[in-house]
C-alpha cells in the first residue's frame, strides 16, 4: 500500500492539541461565567396566577416572590441589597417570601437579614412568608434561632406563617413549617383553608405537594429550596437536586385536581456557583380560573 503524506500524522497531532487547548479554554470560560457572572445575573420570571373562587377585585393585583437570599458570608449583600431595591419596580400588591433568609449557625445573621430586606418594599404592601431549613440553624433543627427571626418579622409587619394561615384583602395564605426542619404540619396549616375560594400556600420545600394532607389543597403552592439545581447541565439537567420529586427542581408544575406548584430558583447560594440556573424573581398575576380557561 502507499506510504502516507509526510503531513498527515502530524496534522492529526495538531488537531488533536488545538481540540485540547480548546476544551480547556472553554471549561475555563465557564468557569468564570458560572462564578463571576450567573450569580448575580437576575432572571424576572412573569407567570399567570387563575384561582378558583378569586374575588373579581383581586383579578390583575401581582405577587412578587422572593426566595433563599441565604444572607450571609457567601452571598454578596451589595448584589441582595439592589435586587430587593428594584422589586418596587415590579409594582407589587403583595410580597411573598419563601425562606431560606439566611445561611447561619447560630442566628448570628439576623441582623443582617433585617438590614438587607429593608432594601425591599415590604414596609409598603402586604407581606407574607415562611421559614425555610437554614432559618433553623447548621443543622436544621434550633427552633430558638427560627423564633427569634419570625420575631423580627414579625415586628416589621412581615405575616411569617408557620403552620397557620390568614386572609388579606379576600385572598387567602398559608404557611408550612419547613420539611428539613421537622416543623411541617399540613393538617394545621390548612385547617381554616377554604378550597372553594382562592388560596395560596407558601411551603419552602416543593416535596410538601406529596405530602398527604396536602393532597386535599386546591389553589397554588409556591416554594424554592432548589436554587433550580444551581448547575444545569445541557441536555442533561441538573446533576443534584435537593428534593425527592425530581419534577419539582424549577418553574411551573401543574399537579392536576386544582393544584399548582411552583419552585423559584431564589436569589442566594449554598457555593457561589450557577449555571443555566439564574438567580430569579417570579411575578405573578392573579386571575380568577375562568377568566384563565376563556
């Protein structure tokens, strides 16, 4: 057989050593982008609210949710303080916030979760929240430090709802204790929730939609914990997800039989790093369930 081009094998290592120098140069990209840009990078996600037995006076009010600001050393206060100071922007008539308020050990945040949310407009509308399982402490379980948050919250007009619900202007809300914490108690949250108006439930973990007693609520269920898996991969999704019910890990899932969940990918991180996972911001606006279905 004929002996090969002089050139050919030594093209091939060149390829092969552009290829390599390549794929580095674009991991490193990367990288950067996945530490230096993503995380702060906010996504307003906007999302129609149709509930069952809305008073037609709320129909076009907005929600604005936020979740998981984990205030603390991991997660640049400066970033936080802008995101909550642009949500007035967004003209709410209601703030909903879904936990995780701080990364701590011994509620030595608490302070600085009160400074960052003053950034936000919540001293101007209704605001309702739950707890998440990093308001209980490093491991979840120190009811005394979840105390003295809602404490705070509650002193600054916050409806922190811990197992229990209220009304605001007809519209009715619950609050779960938080799944990691130990703290969830359906029955409670929902015992004064009447299914036949609209109702909307704060729950930090999206696993509560599986939870029995809640399996009876009609109306939304709005949660984050997930920080949308924070990586995502291509074509692959998000390698680790911190909930049982993988469907839960982002966005809009419809549960049927009059339920809704959605999962926020909040605004904080455990390791500051993101990708294809943007920090988020949801606006909801409400509707009554006809005007939805027309």
């Amino acid at each position: 057989s004929p002996a090969p081009e002089p050139e050919a094998r030594p093209s091939r290592r060149r390829f092969l050593r552009r290829a390599f120098r390549g794929s580095l140069a674009a991991a490193a990209g990367a990288g950067v982008y996945g530490w230096a840009i993503e995380p702060h990078w906010v996504e307003v996600t906007q999302q129609r609210m149709p509930l069952v037995g809305l008073p037609s006076e709320l129909a076009g009010r907005r929600i604005v949710q936020v979740s998981d600001l984990h205030v603390g050393e991991l997660v640049d206060n400066d970033y936080l303080r802008e995101t909550l100071r642009g949500l007035a922007r967004l003209e709410p008539d209601y703030l909903a916030l879904t936990g995780d308020f701080m990364t701590t050990e011994r509620g030595e945040q608490i302070d600085a979760v009160m400074n960052t949310l003053a950034e936000s407009p919540m001293s101007d509308v209704p605001t309702v929240a739950c707890l998440g399982n990093h308001d209980f402490g490093r491991r979840f379980r120190d009811r005394s430090i979840a105390n003295r948050i809602t404490d705070r919250l509650d002193s600054a007009g916050v409806h922190v709802l811990r197992n229990t619900s209220t009304e605001i202007d007809g519209l009715q809300w619950a609050g779960s204790g938080d799944l990691w914490a130990g703290e969830c108690d359906v029955f409670n949250t929902l015992a004064k929730v009447d299914t036949s108006k609209g109702a909307i439930l704060l729950a930090h973990n999206p696993d509560i939609a599986d939870v029995s007693g809640c399996r009876g609520f009609r109306g939304w269920i709005l949660s984050g914990h997930t920080h949308g898996g924070q990586v995502s991969v291509p074509l692959i999704g998000a390698p680790v997800v911190p909930v049982r019910n993988r469907r839960y890990k982002r966005g809009h899932v419809a549960l049927g039989e009059g339920r809704d969940l959605y999962a926020i990918r909040g605004l904080g991180h455990s390791l500051r790093v993101r990708f294809c996972a943007r920090p988020e911001v949801t606006v909801y606006t409400l509707e009554t369930a006809a005007n939805a279905a027309a």
